[in-house]
C-alpha cells in the first residue's frame, strides 16, 4: 500500500540522481572543462530538488513545527551526505595517487616494477602536481619565492579536518603525527 | 521527531563508540573496524527499536519510516569513512595548506613544503597500503595485482573513462 512518507524518504535520494545525472552529461558535454565546475552545478540542482520535494512534502503535512523541522534537518544531512559520496566519487579519480597506481599497474598487464612506481611517483613529483593544483585553483599564491594562503575554502576545511584528527585520535597521536619542517631546513 | 531522535541517537552511538575503541588501542585496520562498529551500532538500534515497541515503550514506525534511519545512518556512515581516511591517512594538498597557513604572512619556501611532503606522503606508504589492503602483491620486485585489486583497478578506469577524465593522482 502507498505510504506518502515514502517521497520524504526519497526525497535526497531523487537529489543525488539528479546531481550525478546532471555532472556526467555536463563532464561529458565540456571534457576540457575543469571536473568540479560540473559537480558544483549538479550538487546545486540536486540540492534543490531535494530542497524542494522535502519542503514541499512537510508543508502540506499535518506535522507540528518540531517534528517538521526535525524531519527536515534529517533529510538536510542525508543529502549533505550522499552529495558529499558523490563528490569523492569522481574526486578520487582527480586527486587519488592510489588510484592512479591501482590503474597504471592494472593497464601494464602483468604488474609493474616497484622500481617504476618509486620512481615514476616520487615525492618530488607528487609535490610538484600537488603545488600545481593549488597554484591554479588560487588557494596558494607565490610570491618572492615564497608560498602563502590565497582562497580561504580550502584552507578552512583542512583546519577543520584538523580539529577533527585532534578530536579523534587524541592529543598524543595528533601531535605525533604531525608533519614537521625537516631540521636541515629550521632556522638555526 | 521520534525517528530523527533515533536516527541521530543509532549513529551518534556508534561514533561514541568509536571514540571509546580508539582511546583505548588504535585498530590496525581502522576503515574494517569501522564499519563494523557503524553495522553493530545499527543493528543494535533498530534490535532495541523492535524490543521497545513490542514491549509497548514505543509507538511503531511505518515501514518507511524504518528506512528512513537506516538511510540516514548509512549515509552518515560511508560520509564518514570517506572522512576518516583523509585522517587515518594524511591528505598532501590539505597538509601544505595548514603548513603554510602556520606560518602566517611570512609564507613557506618550496624546500620547506616539499621537506614536509615527503614525511607524511611517500609512495612507500601508498604501496605498503595496498599490500596490506590486499589490493596488491609484490614479489621479485614487481607489483601485481590481486583479483581484489584488479577488480577496482577496472571499476575505476571505466568511471573515469565513462567520465571522459584524464588520469589523475
């Protein structure tokens, strides 16, 4: 038997279909364009489908102001989070190293030398492309050979991430872990 | 009201106890231990859920409504496992931006920032990974892949092929 409540339930579900529909036909219609211009326009189209089906649903129901409230943070994090999947989804073929060299060893056949793949993806490489990606997305910018913060986004999110590690692992395997400027490098 | 109480009360459980495991002794394989911990959580909310309303304490969900929080802890579960491995495991673009953050306006010199890369993102570390992973093997000095490994190794080149995407990493 029909349960209207279902629409509710699907609701974020309709928004991620939505969202990946649109980022592939996108992606797929400007190759040359840069990946997150896609999953932006299509988290966004996604996001207000499911903004507007979960509102719509709640005002036409009998609910009380809490619970409809409630309801709808519930689903306002279900898409958050699906949205979020999706995203890593095709990020990880952007910036994922592992993936990179699941697939490179994957495509030579009969597997790959470590030699090749030490090599082939040395830290200074990885560096390098990493630099390069931040450069031109703006959250770095050089100037007199030194290296600042430009577009605050990104860099919010990773001080984010970091009270996030602190939370999680705790003060001692925090502190342990975190990267230090090499000696030869410190300021005497 | 009701199912988004226990919809955040099942997975908030399940992150308390997560919490709790991790202070006590960091898992080797922290992803697996996770998703076990997030599965039992569930199973032991909706376990209590079924318990509660056939003793009467609970008015009974629709079916729908049972989907609801198990779409919702699902969700907030893979959301956080992809969360978690950028903690488990470094992310270099994030860590240079925290490093150069640090330094406040006086900014970081190219040796500094690749000085520090090269403690938290060595190849090594993404190869023992995937040993461990059981994704790849080595021997004689070559990698080869599992029938795991090759398994994702083709799932993620017809993605990124489908997406009409350039190698990345």
């Amino acid at each position: 038997m029909y349960d209207p409540y279902a629409v509710l339930v699907l609701a974020p579900v309709f928004g991620l279909m939505v969202y990946a529909v649109s980022q592939i036909v996108i992606i797929r219609a400007a190759p040359d364009r840069s990946p997150y211009f896609s999953m932006f326009v299509g988290n966004i189209a996604g996001f207000l489908l499911s903004l507007v089906v979960t509102i719509g649903w709640l005002w036409g129901s009998e609910l009380s102001t809490p619970n409809k409230v409630a309801l709808f943070a519930m689903n306002f994090a279900i898409y958050l989070g699906v949205g979020f999947c999706y995203f890593n989804l095709v990020n990880i073929i952007i910036a994922s190293l592992r993936v990179r060299m699941l697939e490179e060893i994957w495509l030579a056949g009969d597997g790959l030398p470590a030699r090749q793949l030490l090599d082939g993806y040395n830290s200074e490489k990885v560096f390098e492309v990493r630099i390069a990606r931040l450069l031109n997305g703006g959250h770095l910018v050089e100037s007199d050979g030194r290296f600042v913060n430009g577009k605050k986004r990104f860099l919010w999110l990773a001080l984010f991430w970091e009270v996030l590690r602190r939370v999680i692992l705790g003060r001692k395997r925090f502190a342990a872990g975190r990267p230090k400027v090499p000696s030869s490098l410190r300021a005497p | 009201m009701w199912v988004t109480a226990v919809a955040f009360g099942i997975f908030f459980a399940g992150f308390f106890v997560h919490l709790l495991v991790w202070r006590i002794s960091l898992p080797t394989r922290q992803t697996a231990a996770l998703v076990v911990i997030f599965f039992l959580s569930l199973v032991g909310g909706m376990t209590t859920l079924f318990a509660c309303v056939a003793a009467g304490y609970a008015t009974p969900f629709r079916v729908w409504e049972y989907l609801h929080v198990i779409l919702f802890h699902l969700t907030l579960m893979f959301t956080y496992l992809i969360v978690y491995t950028s903690i488990e495991e470094r992310s270099p673009s994030m860590t240079l931006l925290v490093f150069v953050h640090e330094a406040g306006k006086t900014g970081r010199t190219r040796e500094e920032m690749a000085g520090v890369l090269t403690g938290i993102a060595p190849v090594e570390i993404r190869l023992r990974g995937m040993v461990r992973d059981h994704l790849t093997v080595e021997s004689d000095g070559v990698c080869r892949l599992t029938s795991k490994g090759r398994a994702w190794a083709c799932v993620f080149s017809t993605w990124r092929r489908f997406l009409k995407m350039k190698k990345g990493g």
